[in-house]
C-alpha cells in the first residue's frame, strides 16, 4: 500500500464519490482512488469536508439573478447545505468510528506486533543461551571424544602387547610341555629298562641260587670228606656269605630306591608340575640309585667269584675239572660232622 498519495487526487476522489450520491468514506475513497493509507486518506478527508462547507458558501453567490430567485435558489441551497450538514455530520460520525476500531486494531495490532517481537527477542536469547550451552556442550563432548579416543588407542595398544605376552606364553608353555610329554617318555623308557633289567637279573639270580642249591646237594658227600679242609676254610665261606647277604640287602635298598623315584615320578606326572629342573634331579637320583645297584651287583658278583672260588678249593682232585667247568653257589654252609 502506498504511503504520501497527494491531496489533490484525494479531494478529486472524494467529489467522484459525493457526485454519485454516495457519502465519502475513507474505504470508499481509497477504493476510488486504488491507493493510500487509511490514515493518510482519513487526514486528507477531515480537510476535505472543511473546504466543503467554504465551496459550498462560495457557490451561494450568484450574480445576475432576479432577487426572488436567488433568495429560492439560497433558502434552496441552505437547505441543502443543512441537509449536507447532517450527512456530513454522520458521515463524520461513521468516519470517527471507523477511525475508532482502525485505531483499536492498530493499537492491537501494534501490542500484538510488541509481544511477538519480544517474544521473539526472548526466544532469540533463549536460542543464544541455548546455542552457547549447545557449543559449550559441543567443545565438551569433542574434548571427551578426544579423550575416550586417546584411551581407546592405549587399551588396544595395550591388547595387542597383551596379545603378543599371550602368544610368547602360549609357545613357552607349548615348548614346555613338550620337554615335559619328552622327559616323561624318557623317563618312562628308563624306567621300563630298569624294571625289565632288574628282573632279568633277580631271574638270573634265582636260577643261579637253585642250581647252585642242587649242586650243593651233589657235593654234600664230598664235603664231608672234606670236612677237615672245611672246618679252616668256613670262616672265609663265612666271611663271603655276609658280604654276599649285604650285596643284597643293598640291592634291595637300592630296587626300593628305584620304587621310590618311580613313585615320586609317576606323582610329578598327575600334578603336571614336571619341570626340567627336577626331573633332572630324579634322573640324577635315578642313576645314584643305578650307581648303588651296579655297586651291589660288583660286590655280589665278587662275593659269588669268592665262593665259587672256596668250592672249587673244596672240591675233591678227581673232580677238579668238573667244578671248574661249572661254577657253584652254595646258599648255605654244611653241617658239621660230629
């Protein structure tokens, strides 16, 4: 809408109104003219209906005419003049009212126009403040993100060291269990020996023992004959016998030795515990134990050389070569004759 129309085209309006007998009205002029504000026109209005009243006295004054009919012609027009009054007293009137409610609504319009712009203000702070929080958030949060991003590296650093610690521990104990599952084998086979070993050897024994038993029934008759070369000869047989019963007897101590390791190795393989280091010392004690029996088996052999040694002193000339070939180990010494 424009703003600043000129007076004379609203006073030009306002006549083309009032000439089609109609009341000019500020919606009616405006109409007319197309244009203008309603407060411009309004102003423009007031104006106009002033200069009518001059307009109209001006035109009252007519020249030439008889007397009668100019005094018709005036009580004529100040008739219409009144009659004009009153129109344009209502009309000023209406106008006022108009003028009235378009100021009330201007009044509303401009508080409305107010509070909106003050609540525009306020959400424009609002939206400040919360935009300013909303950054502070932002720095916050990207401060953090750093942060948890810089912790997240450290821990897969950290997971990959673990990693790997896991991997060269898991190798360690690979490699260790295989020295392990290797030792227990070897023990094992040690073991198998040594048992097989022992019980050829007590087989040996045994079978020495009884056909040294049956030949010391064969050469009774001729120990008796020889009882006078026995009698200074059995304190050596003696002497021999002890030697062989501690042969033994350390055999023995030694075979439950072995017993014991075998024992303490079977325990070690249950508890899985098998380390290098002790095995070694089993094995070590093992051998000791191997040492002692090899030691007893030397004094046993040298115990059973001394024997056959004193029968083949106590054997008759006539049977010499006999009991050489076929050496003997008598279990016990022959009873003296009376």
């Amino acid at each position: 809408m424009a703003v600043g129309v000129p007076e004379n085209e609203v006073f030009a309006a306002a006549d083309a109104v009032l000439a089609r007998g109609e009341r000019p009205t500020v919606e009616r002029v405006r109409l007319e003219l197309g244009r203008g504000s309603p407060a411009r026109v309004g102003t423009l209005l007031d104006q106009w209906w002033e200069q009518l009243a001059g307009r109209l006295r001006g035109e009252t004054r007519l020249p030439g005419l008889p007397a009668e009919v100019a005094q018709a012609f005036v009580a004529i027009w100040q008739q219409a003049t009144t009659l004009a009054q009153g129109v344009v007293e209502q009309s000023l009137a209406g106008q006022q009212q108009v003028l009235d409610e378009e100021r009330e609504e201007l009044a509303a319009l401009e508080a409305r126009v107010r509070l909106e712009a003050a609540q525009a203000r306020q959400q424009t702070a609002e939206a400040l403040t919360a935009r300013q929080m909303a950054d502070t958030r932002l720095a916050d949060l990207e401060q953090l993100l750093v942060q948890r991003l810089a912790q997240i590296d450290d821990l897969r650093q950290r997971r990959e060291e673990l990693l790997g610690l896991r991997d060269e521990e898991r190798q360690q104990l690979a490699e260790l269990r295989q020295q392990l599952l290797e030792s227990q084998q070897q023990a094992e086979q040690t073991r198998l020996e040594q048992q097989r070993y022992t019980r050829e050897v007590e087989d040996r024994a045994y079978r020495e023992i009884d056909r040294t038993r049956e030949e010391s029934k064969a050469v009774t008759a001729q120990l008796k004959e020889a009882n006078g070369r026995l009698q200074n000869l059995q304190q050596a047989l003696l002497a021999s016998q002890t030697g062989l019963a501690e042969a033994r007897e350390q055999r023995a101590t030694a075979q439950a030795q072995t017993q014991v390791l075998l024992g303490q190795l079977d325990q070690a393989r249950q508890a899985d515990v098998g380390t290098t280091e002790r095995l070694q010392g089993l094995q070590q004690q093992l051998q000791s134990a191997q040492a002692e029996l090899a030691n007893s088996r030397e004094q046993a052999a040298a115990a059973q050389a001394r024997a056959e040694t004193l029968s083949q002193q106590l054997a008759p000339p006539s049977r010499s070569a006999t009991a050489a070939e076929r050496p003997r180990l008598p279990r016990k010494a022959a009873p003296k004759t009376s």
